[in-house]
C-alpha cells in the first residue's frame, strides 16, 4: 500500500485541477543515477489492467507490479523548506541516497 499526506494530496489535486484531467498519480521506480533507482512521478489519466490502485487522502495512485516491490509501505508528502518545494518519499526499503539527492540504494 501507498499513501500520501494531506499536504501531498493537497498539491497533487491542484496540479489535476489545473491540468483539468487525469485520475491521480503513478509512482514509479526507475534505474538512474548514481545510487542506482529513483523515483518518477506523473499524471494518470487511466490505469492500466495490471496497475495497482491505491487512495489516500481523496488520490487515486497508481503503481506496477514492479515498482510496488520496492515502495511498498512508502509514504509520499509535500514538503515546503525554505525556498524549496517537492515531493518527498518515506520509503521503509530505502537504504541511503546519493549526494545530490536524486537517487537511492534499497536495503538488502
């Protein structure tokens, strides 16, 4: 299962409702950088048959199989430090991330 805040939320329904369409998001995992996997983030605008559905907070988020192995249990919030704004991920199965903050290893 994923969830997300009411902060996360809160901004993921602004973007939807200025974009005017789209379901919720699809949290993805993908290989890059420089620790190896990172995380991806986009509009869905319809599921795919073998997607797993998740809602929190009034989000529908989308995740495949693959990717779910390895977020499972993550928490996703909107955070806002200073002049810095992003998503951010609280990922039980994430080890560290590299320097720039781009990328993560998984726990063995």
């Amino acid at each position: 299962m994923i969830t997300i805040t009411e902060a996360g939320a809160n901004r993921v329904n602004q973007f939807l409702e200025s974009r005017k369409s789209g379901i919720g998001i699809r949290v993805k995992i993908r290989t890059t950088g420089c620790s190896g996997y990172a995380y991806n983030l986009e509009f869905v605008d319809e599921a795919n048959d073998d997607d797993n559905i998740f809602e929190s907070n009034g989000v529908q988020i989308v995740v495949d199989n693959k990717s779910l192995v390895m977020i499972d249990g993550t928490e996703l919030d909107y955070k806002m430090e200073g002049l810095n704004a992003g998503f951010a991920f609280k990922n039980p199965y994430e080890d560290a991330t590299c320097g720039c903050g781009e990328s993560f290893t998984l726990k063995k």
